[in-house]
C-alpha cells in the first residue's frame, strides 16, 4: 500500500503556525480591556487591525497606539445594539483594507439582576449586546469572507457562565445569552464550513478589567473566587489572548465549532 501520510514542508508549512502576515482582523469591542491584549497580540501577529465599538475616541486612541508601534490599524465608531451600523461598520472596514479575513467579537455587558427582579429592559439589553449581536455581526463579515473565497476565522468571547450557573449573584440574562452564543457557534461553525471558515469560542473565568471591578472590589467574593479556582488566581488579559490568537491562526485550521475554557481548571472540577 502506499505511503498515505502526506509529505510535510518543514519550512514553510510549520515555520510560522501562528503568523498572521497580510490578514485583517476586525474587532468589535477591541478597545476593552480584554479587547486591547487581543488587538496586540494579533497585529504583533502581522494582523492589520480595525477596532470598533460605541466611542469613536477609544477605538481610534487604540489604533494609534498600534501604528505608533509600526503597526497597520484603524478605529471605526459601532452600535452594535443597531444592525444597520454593524452593518455599515464591518463594509467600512472591509473597504479600509481589502477584505475581512477574522472576526473576533470582543462585545459583552452584564446587567446584574437578582431573578425575581429582572426586569424586561435589562434582560433585552443584555440579550442585544451579547448574542443577537453576535449573530450579526457573525453575518455581514461572513458575506465578506465568502465573497472573498480565502476562507476565514470568526471568534467569540463568551464566559464560563456558559456552563456553570453562579451562586449569590443575579447572572440570568448574562448566563443564558452566553449559553446561547455556544450554540451559535456550533450552528455557524456547521454552515460555514464548505467555504473554509472556523468558528469557535473563547470563555474565559473572571479576567482583571474593569468589567468585573463590582465583584473584585468585594474581599469576600474575590477570596472565594481565588479557592475555586484550581490555578489559584483570576486571569490577566494576556492569558486570553493567547488562545484567542490560537484560533485566528493557520495553527487551528482544522478546529471549528469549538469553545475552548480558560479558567483555570474551573470547569474541570465543577
């Protein structure tokens, strides 16, 4: 029989699994804390970046920071409680470079609500931001991609709250649009395959941004926090980014439909 195991070019098919020279990345909600490691680590990469999100400001003052360091970026204004602009957003930055070769949705809120008193506006509020934005955001830069006819990668932030409830705290809406977004995921994953796009998901435990300054400003909860977590301390951005990368990299092209937890352990011993 013949030999069936292909033959590998060391030199170039594993020289660099994790370059991204010549591909544009686009991130909606790129100037968060989270957000702002990911763009860096991306456009470290040889990613072109375009930024986006609600404040025109903070998107443009983080693509400075990147071209100021010799790096390829822009900064685009987005509602993405709006599909209209995230429409409009993703064709300008398709347009800036030429095509749209990744996706990483770095959008989220958390309106904290105890169950018997969530009320309808913030439950709509949170399901806006964090999944139907994600759908739409998910569609107009697979248009683009298809189009193009190079395939792609599309990334999700979503949250061990997609797996695990949490005690004490009113998490409902958070919990079931990140639950959620797993199956989107999935079901993307599954539609873009033939035409060579990946999809996955990232879900991290707390991270260190201003997004969870509520709950670390509590000694109790953040002491509790820290005995749960196997590893023993909460995530810095820098440990997001890199899984993050892992999945907009040649290193992953055959991994779609996927969340990858980075947690600490949490999920394994829960």
């Amino acid at each position: 029989m013949d030999q069936i195991t292909p033959t590998i070019d060391f030199g170039s098919e594993l020289a660099s699994p994790f370059g991204l020279d010549g591909k544009v990345a686009f991130l909606p909600g790129g100037y968060g804390g989270l957000g702002e490691a990911i763009a860096w680590s991306l456009a470290l990469a040889g990613a072109r970046v375009v930024v986006s999100g609600r404040s025109e400001d903070k998107a443009e003052a983080l693509a400075g920071r990147l071209r100021d360091s010799g790096h390829e970026a822009a900064g685009l204004a987005m509602d993405v409680a709006s599909v209209d602009q995230i429409r409009e957003s993703v064709d300008a930055a398709a347009a800036l470079y030429g095509g749209l070769d990744i996706l990483v949705n770095c959008v989220g809120i958390q309106r904290e609500e105890p169950l018997l008193e969530v009320t309808e506006a913030a439950f709509d509020e949170v399901y806006e931001i964090n999944l139907k934005a994600a759908m739409f955001l998910a569609q107009a830069v697979a248009k683009h991609q298809i189009a193009a006819g190079r395939g792609g990668k599309q990334v999700h932030l979503l949250s061990v709250r997609a797996q695990l409830g949490l005690r004490g705290r009113g998490y409902s809406a958070y919990c079931s649009t990140k639950g959620a977004l797993v199956m989107l995921v999935k079901q993307h994953a599954m539609e873009l395959a033939p035409h060579g796009i990946t999809v996955n998901g990232v879900a991290p435990t707390f991270v260190y941004t201003e997004m969870i300054r509520h709950v670390m400003e509590n000694p109790e909860f953040r002491k509790t926090l820290h005995e749960r977590i196997p590893l023993g301390r909460i995530a810095d951005p820098k440990d997001v980014a890199g899984p993050v990368h892992f999945f907009c990299a040649p290193a992953s092209d055959f991994v779609t439909g996927q969340t990858l937890y980075v947690d600490g352990g949490i999920t394994a011993s829960q």
